[in-house]
C-alpha cells in the first residue's frame, strides 16, 4: 500500500491479507468516481492525481465540496455508516486509485487502532473545515471569504520565507463556487488583491505575497 498514509504502519499480515482484495484503477480527467446516492461502500485512495467532491441540484448546479489529492481518501462514509454515497466525486486529472472493498476496510479499522485513529482525524479535520466555511458564509463578505479560501488553500512558498502559493492556479469559476458567490465577483477581487500589491498571478499558480494583510483583512469583521 506505498502511497497510502492512512495505512502507514498496517501489520504485514493484515497487508497481505487486504491486498488482494484490492483493486487498482485509472480514472480519466472528468471522470465520475463516486455517484451521489449509489449504494456501494468501496473506499477509494488517492494514488496520484486529484479528486472532487460535490454535490449536484435538481436543476443541474453545483456545490463543490473539498478537493482531495494524492494521499487522500473518499467513500469511508458509506464504509462507515452502510448508507448511500453522501456526494459525487469526480477526477480532476488522470487519477490512480486503489478502491477498497468496504467490509476490508472496516475489518481493518476494527483491528488496527492506529488507523482507526487516523481516519478519525481526518473526519475531525473535514469537519472543522465545514465549520469554517459555514461560519464565514454567516460573518464574512464575499471580500473576505476569498481571502480565507486562498490561505486556506495556500503551502509555503519554497525558497520565499513568508509567502504562500496556491497551486496548481486555481480556476475563478471554482473559486466562486467554494465562496459561494459568483465568477466575476472573483474575478475583480482577485484583480483588486494584485493591485494592492498583496498577491501576485505567476504560470506556477497565485502568490500571496501579504499574508498578515490577507489574514488581516479575514479578521476584520469577525
Ligand atoms: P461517501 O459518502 O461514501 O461517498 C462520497 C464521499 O465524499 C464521502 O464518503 C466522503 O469520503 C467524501 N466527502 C463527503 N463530504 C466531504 C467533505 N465535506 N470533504 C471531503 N470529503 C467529503
């Protein structure tokens, strides 16, 4: 299982016994992985490439949920509770996933509390960035919860102590859609964040250059 932090540690036997279980797949740039309501229970893990969670209106709209990457899971959920996939995923890039019977995973969850443990953490984690996102919609302008998106968003920028980078680029639309607000509003709020010198557009992705003032900027209204 190299490439899988969550099952770091699995005792060789439990490996062995699980592996063949298992079955790894491609999944081509826009591909549906997981459908919202279906009643499989495989747990799919991020081998390379990167993931979608979203969900789906009646009327064809759309609200993305998380974007996932290597090293990631998705469809514990169902594993977890027996109940229909909660969201849709699709791939954003040519993804290899190792998919998980359900029932394997729980016997290893079961048994292994370390990795119990670390599933736990990573729901704790999704939670919290729920509560977030939640709260902002109630307390933030749409200014603001871009600006809390990005350094969320954001890693150190190697070798630019004090700066972040989100990257790959992010597309406006997707933006908008995670803030809940529309393209153009980010579109001219992003413009607005270069102009005042706190962020920078490179071919490598958006480079926040202030990041006090960004986080400044998140706090103001709170
Ligand atoms: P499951 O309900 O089995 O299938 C859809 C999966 O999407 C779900 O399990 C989770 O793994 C994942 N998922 C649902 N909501 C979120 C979220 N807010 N953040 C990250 N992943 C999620």
């Amino acid at each position: 299982f190299a490439g899988i932090p969550l099952l770091e540690g699995l005792p060789e036997d439990a490996a062995a016994q699980a592996a063949p279980r298992c079955r790894w797949k491609t999944f081509e740039a826009h591909e549906l992985i997981v459908d919202y309501g279906d009643e499989s229970n495989d747990v799919l893990f991020i081998i390379s490439g990167q993931v979608r969670v979203l969900m789906s209106s009646a009327y064809g709209r759309h609200v993305i949920l998380n974007h996932l990457d290597k090293g990631d899971f998705f469809g514990e959920m169902s594993a977890i509770d027996g109940r229909s996939r909660s969201a849709s995923v699709i791939a954003l890039y040519n993804s290899e996933i190792c998919v998980m019977p359900g029932e394997v995973f729980m016997e290893i969850a079961t048994s292994v509390p370390l990795i119990a443990r670390r599933t736990l953490e990573k729901l704790t984690e999704r939670v919290r960035t729920i509560n977030e996102r939640l709260a902002e919609q109630a307390f933030l302008t749409a200014r603001q919860r871009l600006c809390a998106e990005l350094l969320r968003q954001s890693r150190p920028r190697s070798g630019h102590p004090g700066q972040r980078i989100v990257s790959p680029p992010p597309i406006q639309e997707d933006l908008a859609n995670l803030i809940s607000s529309r393209r153009e509003v980010v579109s001219r709020e992003l413009s607005a964040l270069t102009k005042d010198g706190v962020m920078e557009r490179s071919r490598g992705g958006l480079i926040l250059t202030d990041v006090d003032e960004l986080s400044r900027r998140v706090e103001e209204a709170m």
